[in-house]
C-alpha cells in the first residue's frame, strides 16, 4: 500500500521534472509563466522552485523587460549544476564533446580511431574518449548526467544496440549502452549519426525554423536525415533515411549492403578515391598524383577538391559523375517528402561550388515543378562537432523532455 506520503513526494518529484523542463524548453521564464504553462498552482510552484534553486539547478537570471506590469524574476538552467558527453565517430575519427545543460559545447575532443578497428578497441576508444573529454572539460565526474552516441551504421535505438556497419565489418550487434552505462554509471543513448547530425543542424544550425527538412550526409557513406512536421523522422524499424543505399545504377558495383549499383557505390567519397585511383592506374594524367605525394594510398578527397577548384579534367570528371547521381536521388527525395529546405553535409570547403550548386540545378530539373519552387538548397552551418553534438542534444532530451511532453495531457490536478 502507498502511504499518503509517497504519494506527494511522488507528485512533487513529478511536478519539479515538469518545471526544469520547460525552463529547458522554453528559457528564461517566470514562475508566473512557469505556472501557467505546466497549470500547476502558483503555491506549489513557489514552494518548488525555492527548493530548485537551493539545489542549484535552476537559477533566478535577471527580470522581465516586456509589458507594463510590475517587472517578473526570471528562471533559467544553471550551467555548472551538470553535463553531458556526446561521442560520434566514423572509421577515420572520433569527435567528443562535452555539453552543459543548456546545450552549450564546453569542449572539444579530436581523436583518430584505433589502427584495428575490433569490437573491444572501439569500446575501449569510446571509454577513452569520454574520460578524456571530462577531463579537459573541468566538470567534477560526478557532475555527469548521461552519454549519447552517434554511431555510423545501424543502431537499435530502443535497446541501444548497434546492429550492424557496412564500414566497419566487425562492429557489429553490440550493446552499447550496456557497456557505456555500466561503466559511467549514467544513462546512455545510441542513434546513428546521421540523424544526430540532422537533429543539431536543425536546432543550431542552417535548419532552425524548418518543419520539414532533409540533411544529406556525404562522406564515408551517404545518409538522408529526416525532418517532418518539426521532427526527427525514424521509419518503422528506425530505417528511415538510407539514401546511399538506393539503387541508382543498373549491373552496378557491389556495395556493402549486399546490393549492387547503390548509391554509396558511385557517390561517396571512398567511391571517388577509389576511381581515382583506378584512373591513375589506368594512366590517366592528374594533379591529384602530385598533391598526394606521388602515392597512390594517400589519395584524399581534399586533393581531389583541390585539383578540381584548379580545373583538373580528372577530378572534374569523377565529381561530375558523383554529383549527377547525388542530384537525381536527391530530386526523387524533394519529390517524395516535399521538404522546405535541404541541407547538404560536406567537410569540403569546395563543396558550395563543386556539390551544392550543380545539385540545385539537377533538383530544379527533376523535382516535380511545386515541390521545388519554393526549396531552399543550402551547405550544412555546423562543423565537424555536429554528430557529437546531436548526441548529447539527444541524451538531454531523454533526460529534461520526458515530463514536459507529458504535461499537456497529464497535468489537470489544479489541487495539489
């Protein structure tokens, strides 16, 4: 039997949960608004908040400057009460950082991957990373709320399992969380890291205001993002967005899915070195040869690009190739989720004018003619922090928002 105690210690966990998540949500804001927002009765929400600040959680940051009335104290986060660790790594690197609770980036960690790219090294490299990202941080580990992780192929969100990578063989049905969380002791999120990406470039990003939104990831693979009706779009089986692996060429190269002719095949950026090379090889006559050292293994995209931007036939030619296939899958996605704006991922600074713009010609082209009129075509703004820090927006999510979404529903006591 729950005693009647419980029951209001309960409510009053409950309704605190509810209050710092639209404080999150919502920034600085008043008790007044805050009681009105979560119709929690304004002695209760005074009672609360006093006991909020006491903790240091939430902090009084100035006062309302808007309306005639008497001027209101603010409520907002306070930053040095907690953290959270975002990771994202591909198979050439590692990007952690370390996020405050208002979704600031406090730090930045750089790392290549391990040199054998087995199960228990990347674990051990994702252990690594965040240790030292907390250290070079400042915050007491104590202080850390949660770890999210954006990881490159396939993931079970719900078990935070990472099911499957075409680029990294040997990762594969690892439980994630389960490692993470036993170690650090904190809750864990796994998403792939695409949709992290897309998820920051939509809040902090080229995308703020969007409500339906495409971001395509260029670079290892090729991944679509999803934005609908202001959301992160997941698909039936969290598949949603796997653009690379659409069929764009007949009697293609085998592509790491099993399939042939994908996308990922002729477009991404180990596609293109690797035609390169061939080329090369072959005999054709390029910079790119120079630019790389005269080695053939150390072919980059940036030395492709640069040949490019100089007017080099071959590295014209491979990316002309690229971008007319990108474009035309592309202009069938505009088609079939009629998003306002799509965002274009490359850690190319050549990319505005070597990608995006021949895209947007393809795009005006193809897509149907009131799909396309009023669609925007831009670079992704965010960095190379984006994946990480999409995870760690991820993991505040879990952590802040789950009351807050439950309290348009749920909150009708005006009684407590």
């Amino acid at each position: 039997m729950v005693t009647t105690t419980n029951k209001q210690g309960n409510k009053a966990s409950f309704y605190k949960s509810l209050l710092i998540a639209h404080v999150r949500r919502y920034g600085a804001v008043s008790r007044t608004q805050l009681g009105q927002s979560t119709r929690i009765r304004m002695p209760v929400v005074t009672v609360l908040i006093r006991d909020l600040i006491a903790r240091g959680i939430l902090v009084e940051s100035g006062r309302s400057v808007a309306g005639l009335g008497r001027k209101q104290i603010l409520l907002s986060l306070n930053r040095r009460h907690g953290f959270v660790v975002g990771v994202e790594f591909e198979p050439d690197h590692m990007m952690t950082v370390v996020v405050d609770v208002c979704g600031n980036v406090v730090t930045r960690l750089n790392a290549p991957m391990p040199a054998q790219k087995t199960r228990d090294a990347i674990v051990r490299a994702l252990i690594a990373a965040v240790e030292g990202a907390i250290r070079k941080s400042g915050y007491a580990p104590s202080a850390l709320k949660g770890i999210g992780v954006a990881d490159p192929g396939i993931v079970d969100s719900r078990e935070g399992v990472a099911l499957l990578c075409s680029l990294i063989p040997e990762w594969l049905n690892m439980p994630v969380r389960r490692l993470l969380e036993s170690r650090f002791a904190v809750p864990v999120w796994l998403d792939e890291n695409t949709r992290s990406k897309t998820l920051c470039e939509h809040r902090c990003g080229a995308g703020q205001g969007a409500r339906n939104m495409l971001y395509i990831d260029i670079g290892c693979g090729i991944g679509c993002g999803i934005i609908m009706d202001g959301q992160l779009y997941r698909g039936h089986t969290e598949m949603a967005g796997e653009l690379g692996h659409t069929r764009v060429l007949e009697n293609g190269p085998i592509c790491n899915c099993g399939s042939t002719g994908c996308l990922e095949t002729v477009a991404s950026y180990p596609a293109i070195i690797r035609q390169v090379r061939k080329a090369l090889q072959d005999g054709t006559q390029s910079m790119v040869t120079e630019l790389a050292g005269h080695r053939l293994e150390a072919i980059s995209m940036t030395h492709i690009f640069e040949a490019a931007s100089h007017g080099d036939k071959l590295a014209l030619g491979l990316l002309e190739r690229a971008v007319y296939y990108l474009g035309y899958a592309i202009a069938n996605a505009v088609n079939l989720f009629n998003p306002e704006a799509v965002l274009i991922n490359s850690r190319q600074a050549a990319a505005e004018d070597l990608i995006v713009a021949p895209i947007r010609q393809i795009v005006a082209r193809h897509a149907m003619r009131l799909s396309g009129k009023t669609l925007k075509i831009h670079v992704a703004r965010i960095g190379e922090e984006a994946g990480a820090w999409g995870a760690a927006m991820l993991i505040l999510d879990r952590l802040f928002d789950g009351a807050a979404g439950a309290a348009e529903s749920v909150i009708t006591d005006r009684h407590a």
